[in-house]
C-alpha cells in the first residue's frame, strides 16, 4: 500500500509516492492536520492536508468524521456539481480520516523550506540546466 501525495505550492503541483515503510505515519491524520514533510522528502517544509480519494475515487470530504464511506444527499460542493441551481443528488464520499483505503493524499505547502521543492525533487534536471 503507497499513497500518492500531491503537493500543490501556488500554481504548481508535484506528485510523489510515498514509501511503504513510512505510510503508518500516515493513518489516523484527518483534513486539515499539519504533516512533516520529511515523511515525503521535503527536508524543512510543513505540508497541511487537504482532501484526498480512496482506491475506487471516491472523494474525502471534511464534514464527514472518521474513515467511513457514506451516501450523501449533496446540493453542491466536493464531490457534487450541479448544473442548475437547486438540483441535489445522493453521492457516495470518504471520511476526513486517512486510513489504509486511502490511495491519494491532497496537500499544500505551510510552510516552506530553504530550497524549492522542484530542486529537491529533480535534482538531476536543474544540473543539466545550469550547464
């Protein structure tokens, strides 16, 4: 079990697999919690969760507590856009709790660190552009 953690810092997002040995660190954090960015590769940076999907893509949705998967009557929102005003429809979401279903883990960046995260994470291309 990897999660997939999108790191999104302004307008540029990076993906990064996390590894199997760390994913226990993972589990029990809800949207909204602060997490190291150590856990990922990014030394000095703080990353805070956002949101994510389990393995069948359904959306995680913070109004909903633990990691259970439920039918909601939505009106709009995450996991719901409708396309005329008024219009609801019942729509399956994920709890705001990371659990081992999880599969991709939406974050932002809190806190940055001395470097940028594309040096840390392509090391190898910012080399072959300086030359």
């Amino acid at each position: 079990m990897t999660f997939k953690v999108v790191i999104s810092d302004k307008e540029t997002s990076y993906q990064v697999e996390s590894d199997d040995s760390i994913n226990k660190q993972f589990i029990g954090l809800t949207i909204g919690d602060d997490l190291n960015g150590d856990l990922v590769g990014l030394n000095g940076y703080t990353l805070k969760i956002t949101g994510g999907s389990d393995k069948n893509g359904f959306p995680m949705k913070k109004d909903v507590d633990g990691p259970r998967r439920i039918k909601s009557l939505l009106s709009g929102g995450i996991g719901y856009n409708p396309k005329a005003d008024g219009v609801k429809r019942r729509k399956t979401l994920r709890g705001n709790t990371i659990s081992e279903d999880i599969v991709q883990i939406n974050t932002i960046v809190a806190t940055a660190g001395s470097k940028s995260i594309d040096e840390i994470l392509n090391p190898e291309e910012d080399a072959e552009g300086e030359e």
